[in-house]
C-alpha cells in the first residue's frame, strides 16, 4: 500500500464516521421528541380537569354548560357567592385547617418517635407490628363510621373537632411510621454512634443529628398527612351535623341552588378551586424545604 492510498484511506474515515453521525442523529432526536409528548401527554391529562374546574369556576351562572375554552365573559360571580354568608364557607376553611393541622402535627409527633423505635432498636416481633401498624390503614372510612358515631354518641363528642381528628389520626399515623421508617432506616448508625462519643446522650443524637438528616421524610410525611387529612369527607359527613364546625369538605357538598332542584355547579368549582389551591401552595413549600433539608443533611 502507498503513501497516496493511505491519504485516501485517511480522508475517507471522517467522512464514514460523520455519516454514522448523521445517521444516529434523527433517531436521538426521535427519542427525545417521544419523550417530551408523552410528558406533556401526562401533563395534559392530570392538569385538565383542575383547568376546566378553573375555567367553570369564571363563568357566570347561565353560562355554566358553555364548551368554550375560556370563559366569556369572566365573571367572579361564583366567588362572590360562595363567601356571600349564608354558606359558611369561610368558617369551613377555618375548620378544615384546624382538623388537618391537629392531625398532621400528632401523626408525626407519634410516627417519629415509633418509626424511630422500628428502624434502630432490636426487639421480638418488629415485622409484625409494623405489619399490623399498615394493615389498620387499609380499612375503608365508611367500615368504621357506624362504630365510631355510636362511640362518639355515648362520649357526647358528636359536633366537636376530636370526633373528626382522632379517626383521621387512625389513617395518618400508619402512613406516617410507614414513610419515616423506611426513610430513617437508610440513615447511617454511624453518625449517632459517633455524636454518642463526641458526648451526646441518646436523646441529643435523636435530636440534634438524626432529626435534621430525617427532615426530607419528615416533610414528605406532613405533606401526605395533610392532604389526606385535608380531603377527608367521609367521617366529617358522619360526625358533624353543625355548620359552624363542618369542614371544606362538607360544606361544598351543602351547597344549594336558587330552587330546590338546581345544583349550584358554578359554586362548587369556586369553592373546589378554593380548596385545591392551599394543597398546590403547601406541595410548593414543602418542596423547597425539602431540598434544603437533603443540602444541610448532607453537609452535616
């Protein structure tokens, strides 16, 4: 072989090379664009019915059944009338945030202490007791209601906050030693062994140590326990028969039209829009602190 055969051997191989290139290249692209419509596909079909209750909850009262896009004209005439008085609404959401904030609050006070027990002390049985902890959150509401409104009954705790609060601690709870337990066993025992030795006792360690490293599961946690506590309707509908105690829940499911067979639609998008958007702006929060408490766990 030549050196003049070698030169074209040279200058052919970029050539091979950049048509590999170019051939790889709509296939890539292929993929990406495939990726991103099923994104934006996921999106669509999640954000759609929130959309469409925020658009219904714009229009006016004639207007409620028009397929428009966009509402026209706006009108804010739902939200006048849902906080016009008479449905009590503000005080529903008042209502609601005590609930949920009671119930979140004890579910990870009690789920900490126990998902700490579980996931680093040794004792008989622990499979199992976290078995029965989960396996009391999958009864349904409706199950328990009769029992629970004729036990209510007799305490004289019909119309109170602890008749809605104490059932929602029944499902809050597993959830909460579920989630933290799995999330404290993949903490290192090294790091409380060596607080331990640097002179902190048991408690100190807990605290000062594994509670900051435990925050992202501590936030997630309160943020399902929220949520769910938020939404509960079913026990609040049972328990509940006073409108100056009802939750959010309730009270929408109260609203009435202008006659006796009309259902007020455009009432109940607003105030459902009003209810979503506290969750969407807690999910935001707790988001941004959760990042911060994977950052200064890390560091630490």
């Amino acid at each position: 072989m030549t050196i003049t055969d070698l030169r074209g051997l040279a200058a052919e191989t970029p050539a091979a090379g950049g048509a590999g290139t170019r051939a790889s290249k709509p296939k890539s692209s292929w993929r990406s664009r495939s990726v991103y419509a099923g994104l934006a596909l996921i999106i669509v079909y999640c954000l759609a019915p929130f959309y469409w209750m925020v658009v219904s909850s714009l229009r006016r009262t004639a207007d409620i059944f028009d397929n428009t896009l966009l509402p026209q004209p706006f009108s804010l005439e739902n939200y006048a009338k849902v906080f016009d008085g008479s449905t009590m609404f503000g005080q529903a959401l008042l209502n609601s945030l005590i609930v949920a904030g009671v119930t979140t609050v004890a579910a990870l006070v009690l789920g900490i202490f126990a998902a700490y027990a579980i996931s680093r002390l040794e004792f008989r049985f622990k499979s199992v007791i976290l078995g029965v902890i989960i396996a009391t959150s999958t009864f349904p509401g409706i199950s328990v209601v009769v029992p629970l409104l004729r036990f209510f009954t007799d305490l004289g705790w019909i119309n109170t906050y602890q008749a809605m609060i104490i059932p929602n601690l029944s499902f809050a709870i597993p959830l909460a030693v579920w989630n933290l337990t799995t999330f404290m066993k993949q903490l290192p025992f090294d790091l409380e062994e060596a607080a331990m030795i640097d002179g902190c006792s048991k408690w100190q360690a807990f605290r000062k140590v594994l509670l900051p490293l435990a925050a992202p599961g501590v936030f997630t946690t309160a943020i399902l326990t929220f949520i769910h506590s938020w939404n509960e309707f079913i026990i609040a509908l049972s328990m509940i028969n006073d409108p100056k105690i009802q939750t959010a829940t309730v009270a929408i499911s109260k609203f009435t039209g202008a006659t006796e067979f009309q259902a007020p639609f455009g009432e109940q998008m607003a105030a459902g829009v009003i209810v979503t958007v506290p969750l969407v702006i807690m999910v935001l929060v707790f988001q941004r602190r959760i990042v911060e408490g994977l950052t200064a766990g890390a560091g630490k």
